[in-house]
C-alpha cells in the first residue's frame, strides 16, 4: 500500500529531498512573484508601509499589537511552519490526487490528458465550497468554474513533482505551503482598495500566467521520461 500510494521517497531519495527543498523555498517565491506582478499591472494596490487591510483585521479582533510584528510572525510560521503543520490534513487530499489518481490517468491518457484530468477532477471536488464564492467572493457562482481553471493550472505544477520524483512528499509540501501563504499575501493590500482576488493573487487571473509560465519552465528544463511515469496498479 505504501508503494501503490507513492508514499515513499521514490526511486532517488536524493532527487526527491532536492525537490522538497526547492518546493520549500519555491512556493512561497512563486506567491510573492503573482503578488509583485498584479501590483506592477495595477490590479492590486498594496500597503507594505501601513498594513491596513492586516491591522483592519487585527483591531476587528480587538488586538492593539503591533501590524508590522505581527505581520512578520504570520510570515515566518506561513513559511517555516506551515508545510510541516498544514501536511498532515493535506496528506489526505494528495494520496487521492497524486497518490492514487494521477499515475492512473496519466498512464491512460498521456502526461498532459493525465494532468488536465487530474486537475479537473481535483478542482470538481471543491465545487460545493467554490460555489458559494469562496477564494473568489465576487464571482458567487462562478467562483466554481473559476476555481478549476486554477487547480488544472496548479496540478500541472504539482503533478510535475510527482512525476519527477515518483514519490508524493513534495506535491503535499507544495500544496500544504500554498495553503500557507496564498491567502496570507493579499493581507499585504491596501484597506481602501481591498485586492480582487479574480485577478492578483496565486489564484487569480495573473496566478494563471504565472503558474502556467512556472509549469512550462519545469517540464521543458526537467522533462519527465516514461520512466518516471508511475505505472497503474
């Protein structure tokens, strides 16, 4: 059972330690980089100085601390500690996705049918959540549909460190890190102009770039063979 979940280091423990520790660094990176670039095209306005939309919150809670220390606190347990913390409910989810689902879908469809497929699938699953607008408030409905394109676009990335590694480790790291910082990096938005989440952000319309644009370098500079397919069971 072990095996058939991929829940081992894979056939290079030294290949898969590697890709956890750049998917450590890598996701939180790859979050800034779609905050910079939707403030860079004006799709979001930030507050770096003030923190308003952070210390917005923090007085809603009745807390006089400090936005700035707070702020940095939040950021060092999202980056550090969350992966770790975040890993074990997340486990659950990867050991259906990339675990189980992906190896067999890609077996049968191909690399790329696979992981549309397997996104598909994953972003389906959210459906009852995303369709009463959550990650995306101002969709409502559509924040559903939305949402998809955001998993398809996200398990090409993901699914590229199960298929590199052969092992599911680093897909739990990546996405138990995401779900660490995404939300936590539209924090740093300007209360007067809170983000709209359909375009900044990881999970927005520039996300969609950016994960895409991350998917393409990872599969061209680190083209997975069919030996790394993992085989159906």
């Amino acid at each position: 059972m072990i095996i058939f979940l991929a829940v081992t280091f894979g056939p290079s423990v030294s290949r898969t330690l590697w890709t956890m520790a750049a998917t450590w660094i890598g996701v939180p990176l790859i979050v800034a980089l779609a905050l910079a670039l939707s403030a860079a095209f004006g799709l979001v306005s930030l507050d770096l100085a003030g923190l308003s939309i952070f210390e917005q919150g923090l007085r809603s809670q009745g807390s006089r601390a400090d936005p700035a220390a707070v702020m940095t606190v939040q950021v060092l347990i999202a980056v550090v500690a969350a992966p770790i913390l975040n890993a074990i409910p997340v486990l659950g989810e990867e050991l259906g996705w990339r675990g189980w689902l992906q190896p067999r879908l890609v077996a049968s469809r191909g690399v790329f049918g696979g992981l549309v497929l397997t996104g598909l699938i994953w972003g389906l699953w959210h459906f009852p959540l995303t369709l009463l607008g959550y990650n995306y408030p101002s969709l409502g409905f559509w924040s559903g549909p939305f949402f998809v394109v955001t998993c398809v676009l996200l398990g090409f990335c993901v699914g590229w460190l199960r298929l590199r590694t052969g092992s599911v480790w680093p897909p739990v790291l990546a996405h138990a890190s995401l779900n660490g910082v995404a939300g936590l990096a539209l924090l740093f938005g300007d209360a007067a102009e809170p983000p709209d989440t359909v375009f900044a952000g990881i999970t927005g319309l520039v996300g969609w770039v950016v994960l895409a644009a991350v998917a393409l370098v990872l599969f061209r500079l680190f083209p997975v063979r069919q030996a790394d397919r993992a085989p159906a069971a």
